[in-house]
C-alpha cells in the first residue's frame, strides 16, 4: 500500500480578506513531489483557507491512489487538532469544511501531524502564490510555479536544535528522487509533536501567531485562545525551551554543556582534584583526563608529560568556558530581542484579532469602518433562450432582451428609482445586460460604464443547448462539470474556478474604485453567484444551489476591512 505525505496550507491577507491555499502531495517512501495544487479563494479567513488547502491536498492524493494511506503535516494547531479529534469543532465555517476533509479517505487511512510554520516553506509559498495571481485577476497554473524551487534553494540543512543533526538536503531538480526523500526522511526523522496534555477548544481560530504560543511554551496544560492572529509571535515564543538552560535561557553552544560536565561538582575552577581522575574536555569537545595519586601527584606510569597535559587540559576548559559564557550572554540578548519583536508582533496581531471579531455579526460594521461598497447586483432581463434554459454565455449569439425582458428592466427601474441609493451603473459587455442597464440608467439619469470582468462565462459548445441536450451529447464533460469547480464545458469554455479568479479581481477593482458609494451593478446568473459565494466563503458547489431568477435583485456590501455582508438574495417582488 502506497503512503504519501500531505503538506498543505491557507493564507488571508487581512483574515478576513484575500485568502488562497497550497497544498504538495509527495511519496512517502522517496519524498518524490507528485503533485502540487493552489487556488485563490477570494475574501476568506485564515483558518477556512487552511481547511480548503488540508482539502485540495486529500483530494490530490485520492486522484493519486485511493487506496493510498496518507500523513498531513500542517503548521495550523487548530486544523491538526481538530481534525485528529483532540479539540471540538464549534465555528460554524469549520464543522462542514472538516466533515468533507473526514470523507475524503475512510476512517483510519489519514493521520495527523503539527509542524513548525518554517517546515511548511512549500505549501506556504504555493498559497501565497495563489493569492498573487488572483491579485492580478488571474488563476495560479502548476507549470508557473516556482514554489517547490524557491522552497529547494532556501531549505538547506535541516533543524538542530535539541542535539538533533538532521540531514542536509542534497540539491536537485525538482521532483528529484534524493533531494525528496532526504526532505522527508528528515522531516520524519525530527519525530512528530505531542499534543500538550489538557487542549481545550474555547472557540474559533482567527488568525495564527499568539493564539498558538500558549500552548507551546510551557510542558503544563494547553489552552486553545480561539484567536489567530498572524503567525509571528508564536514562532517567536517557539524559540524559548519549555525549561531554559540556565544562565541564557538558550543553547549557548555544546561547548558550555561539555566544560559544565567536565569539572567535578565542587571544585574550583581550574583545580585538579586531591586524587582520581582530572576530567575537563577541549574546545573540539574531546574528554582529556590523567590519572592523580594523594595529594595531586601522578601515579602509576603517568609522567611530567601527562600532568603537563592535564594543567594544559584545564586551562583549556576555562577557555571554553570563557568562550560559552560569551555565546551565552550574546544569546540571551538575542532571545531578549527576539522577545520583544515577538511582543510587538502579538499586540498588532491582537488588534487585528479584535478588529474582525468586531465585524463578526452579520450585517454589522464597527462606526470606524465607514460607509461600504455596496453593490447593487441586477441579473439582466429574460431573452428568447431564458424561458427554454438554454445556455447563455459569452460565447454564444448574444441575444437582445426579448418584449417580456424589456418589461423587467422597466419594473427594476422603477424601484431602484424609488429608492434612490444607486450612484453609479456598471455593466457586462454583453447585449442583454447593455440593454438593461441602458433602460435603468435612463430612469435614474446616470451613465453606463462597462466592465468585461462582469461577463457571464463562456460555455463552449454548450451555447444554445438545453441541460438535457448537453447531457445526451457530452455527458463525461456535464458529469465533470457537475463535480469540480476545475472542469471547463466542452469546447474549451471557463470553468467556474476561472470564472471565480475573474470576478474576484473585478471585484476588488470595483470595491477600490467606489468606496462607501452604492453601485448598480447590471450582470449574468454565474458572475452573481460567485459574487455571493466569495462573500460568504462558500464551496464552488453552492453554485448549483442557488436560484437567481431573470431581473432579480441581490445585495452585496464590502468593508474597508475586506469583510462582506450578504443583503439580499433573488428578491423579485418588484416583478409581481
């Protein structure tokens, strides 16, 4: 039975904010690279982007072989706990995204294991590639991916902290069977983390560093605070032994360990003992030692060449120790410094902690946030092919609203007229959203700019055809579809996940661009949806479980923070 290691991890970038994952699927047995995976997932916290990584990376291995036993490694405590059973699931965002990653391989088959955030290079550094691309508006492609290079190159030499010598990783191209195994050998020759005795759970991780550090200092009990705030000020803490070497608090250098040992408890520094043995060791750590009779003479066979040796050996050792107390001294600034950086880094991080804990309650907003985005999201009225559900892309005849559309559009602009929030009107590309938005925008005395980002996707050779059409051609490629966000319509169209990189980026772009204003924005069924599902952090098949009539109205909002607020969903009274 074949074993992999699944490394896997999330970002957010403002948590909540623009979030994405990675994850990195490799052979246990030689630590070949067999699959890298990363998406950007739109506005998420740090803890659900770190749940759809541990997702993407199982899925990725089961593609692989699912009758395969798999070993996660995650520097998310919160995630590894929960889902090896030590630490209850209570955030409402989590409990499904665990569920799904339980199913994914039967019970048994999958183990859990913490690491520290800088083991986690690659995985860490496939997120945050993903987050860049959809920065830009694009979709992160596996062949573009320097991640595993750059985790190669800046990975040399492993963890020797506690006397433990790991191996030094051999350089060579990606995917090289002896670079791999020796990153895992080494990785599992450092031994997995016990969980600290007594975690509890107190509630949902909201960002990384501060949370985690009070579990990981001390050898008592560990407390979960539920709050991740950034990752700094736990690797910091990290650092700091549970029980400090005395004098520094840190490894000062085996120097000091060995001139501690070498000097009989009681003597004085530099002193031969009245009779035994004179044990000190070099500065390379070797013991010297020569036989002393009564009071101090060299018995035996021992001559002036050995007691000479012997004087030599001891002043030897009080240069090491000279040496070590430098070190340790240099040390122990080192950790206070470290202390202190890691001290600044928890009080930003807990402010950010309590800024989006403000923000939490549905449709609520702290007053020093300002006025958000709010748009206005107008599904276009019906055409000829809306009553046949047909496909209706962007890649099709582009049809024009038909008479029954024409009258949807009025009966929208009559309320939005009503209202009298909408500041601006943007519109899809497309004839039937121009055509809408044209019929709005004259009611309420605005322009129409237009964006291309807000066109529906393409469907390929679907265009044109019914649901059941589609099945009874192409039914491998509908069946695809159907299951993975990834699949693209037969023909070469846009899969939903290229759909949701776009329209994240539109996003942004919009939300930047009218900040505090009420936007109408006039677009297609697909592009509304996922504006809804990044909103709410949703799965790529919630998709297919929303209805979105013709000329219906939803409600978005968008923060300074990056949080959003769903407001309104299809709402169609306006047409009744």
């Amino acid at each position: 039975m074949r074993e992999f290691i699944v490394e896997a991890d999330g970002g957010s970038r403002g948590n909540p904010g623009p979030a994405g994952y990675g994850a990195v699927v490799s052979d246990a047995a030689t630590g070949e690279t067999l699959r890298e995976t990363a998406e950007y997932i739109g506005v998420a916290t740090n803890n659900v982007a770190e749940y759809r990584g541990l997702l993407a990376g199982l899925h990725a291995a089961r593609e692989l072989d699912p009758a395969a036993t798999v070993h996660v490694r995650m520097d998310s405590k919160l995630v590894i706990e929960q889902m090896s059973g030590r630490w209850k699931i209570k955030h409402p965002d989590m409990k499904p995204l665990a569920a799904q990653a339980a199913r994914v391989f039967p019970p048994g088959r999958v183990t859990y294991e913490w690491m520290p955030r800088e083991r986690n290079k690659h995985a860490d550094r496939l997120a945050n590639e993903a987050m860049d691309a959809g920065a830009r508006g694009e979709r992160w492609s596996e062949t573009g991916s320097t991640a595993e290079l750059d985790t190669a190159a800046g990975g040399a030499g492993r963890d020797r902290r506690a006397g433990r010598a790991g191996p030094v990783t051999p350089s060579g191209p990606p995917g090289d069977a002896a670079a791999g195994a020796a990153r895992v050998r080494g990785a599992l020759a450092e031994g997995r983390a016990p969980a600290a005795a007594g975690a509890a759970d107190s509630g949902p991780d909201a960002g990384r560093g501060a949370a985690e550090s009070s579990g990981v200092v001390s050898a008592g009990a560990a407390a979960d605070s539920g709050s991740d705030a950034g990752r700094g000020a736990v690797e910091s803490s990290r650092a700091v032994p549970a029980l400090p070497v005395a004098g520094s608090g840190v490894d000062a250098g085996r120097g000091a360990a060995e001139s501690s040992r070498a000097v009989p408890a009681g003597a004085a520094p530099g002193a031969a003992p009245a009779s035994g043995r004179v044990a000190t060791s070099t500065p390379g750590g070797e013991a010297v030692t020569a036989e002393a009779g009564e009071g101090g003479a060299v018995s035996g066979s021992a001559t002036d060449d050995a007691g000479t040796r012997a004087v030599r050996a001891v002043g030897d050792a009080r240069a090491v120790r000279a040496d070590a107390d430098a070190r340790a001294v240099r040390a122990d600034a080192g950790t206070r410094a470290a202390k202190a950086d890691a001290d600044t880094r928890a009080a930003k991080a807990d402010a950010d902690t309590r800024a989006a804990k403000t923000v939490a309650a549905p449709g609520w907003a702290p007053a020093d946030m300002g006025a958000p985005a709010t748009f206005v999201l107008l599904r276009h009225g019906e055409t000829p092919l809306t009553p046949q559900k047909r496909f209706s892309g962007s890649g099709g005849t582009d049809p024009s609203l038909s008479g029954t559309g024409r009258e949807q559009a009025e009966r929208a602009a009559a309320l939005l007229a009503r209202r009298g929030t909408i500041q601006a009107v943007v519109s899809s590309p497309l004839a039937r959203t121009r055509e809408t938005a044209g019929i709005v925008a004259a009611r309420l005395g605005l322009d129409v700019a237009v964006d291309d980002g807000l066109r529906e996707t393409d469907f390929g050779a679907w265009e044109g055809l019914t649901f059941a059409e589609v099945r009874e051609r192409h039914p491998d490629d509908l069946n695809a579809w159907l299951t993975s966000p990834d699949a693209e319509p037969t023909g070469g169209g846009e899969s939903f996940a290229a759909t949701a990189t776009r329209l994240a980026a539109t996003r942004d772009k919009l939300v930047a661009a009218h900040a505090g204003r009420t936007v109408l924005l006039v677009t297609h069924v697909t592009p509304i949806k996922t504006l809804v599902r990044l909103a709410l952090g949703a799965p790529p098949e919630s998709l297919f479980r929303m209805e979105l009539s013709a000329a219906s109205l939803s409600v978005v909002a968008y923060y300074a923070d990056g949080n959003a607020s769903v407001r309104l969903l299809n709402d169609t009274s306006h047409l009744r």
